[in-house]
C-alpha cells in the first residue's frame, strides 16, 4: 500500500492563505468559500500525487529545480516535496511578480 504523503504548512503560507481568505470574506462571503476549499481540495491531491504540480519556471531559470507548484485560479501554490511531506512554502496571486516577492517573504524572515 503506497503511503500519503503529509501536507505542512510553513508560516508564510499559512500567513498567505489567512491574507487570501480574509480579503474575499469581507468582499464576497461565497465566493471566499469557494476559494478556500478548492485551494484546500488542489493541496490535499499532493498527498497521493506530490509530482503533480510543475517545476516553478521563474526558479527552474536559475537552475533551482526543488520548487513545484499547482495552479489554483489566479494563485499559485508552491511547494517542495521533503522525503514523505510536502511543505507548502507561499500561496501568491499569480498576477504580481513572483521575484519580487520572494525577496519580500525572504526580508520577512530576517
């Protein structure tokens, strides 16, 4: 029997996810909803399927190959898959410049 994998979320997930959600639920009380559970539903399938999501392409350039990521609507999950876990490490709208804030989330941390 194949073992599931374990979903964990870092601080800056968990951060953007609390960022997310609370945006849409004073805009659009269904809509958050909505969004939540289909993010929920998309990081629950790494537990069976971790490679499912692509090498993140603005990383895979400068040859860091250990980030992964899902599509969810306008957000991209990204993760690195760690032994028999998968640590979601940001959920960002795909829209802004993922560079960018990277550097931020890393200034975060210092």
């Amino acid at each position: 029997m194949n073992k599931k994998y374990k979903i964990i979320f870092s601080k800056f997930a968990e951060d953007d996810l609390t960022e997310i959600i609370g945006y849409y639920q004073s805009n659009n009380n269904e809509f958050y909803r909505k969004l939540f559970f289909s993010i929920e539903e998309k990081i629950n399938q790494l537990k069976d399927f971790p490679k499912h999501g692509r090498i993140v392409p603005e990383l895979e350039k400068q040859n860091i190959v250990d980030y992964r990521e899902l599509i969810e609507g306008n957000y991209r999950i990204i993760y690195v898959i760690h032994d028999r876990s998968i640590i979601i490490h940001t959920i960002i709208d795909s829209r802004r410049n993922l560079e960018e804030l990277i550097i931020k989330k890393l200034m975060r941390s210092l």
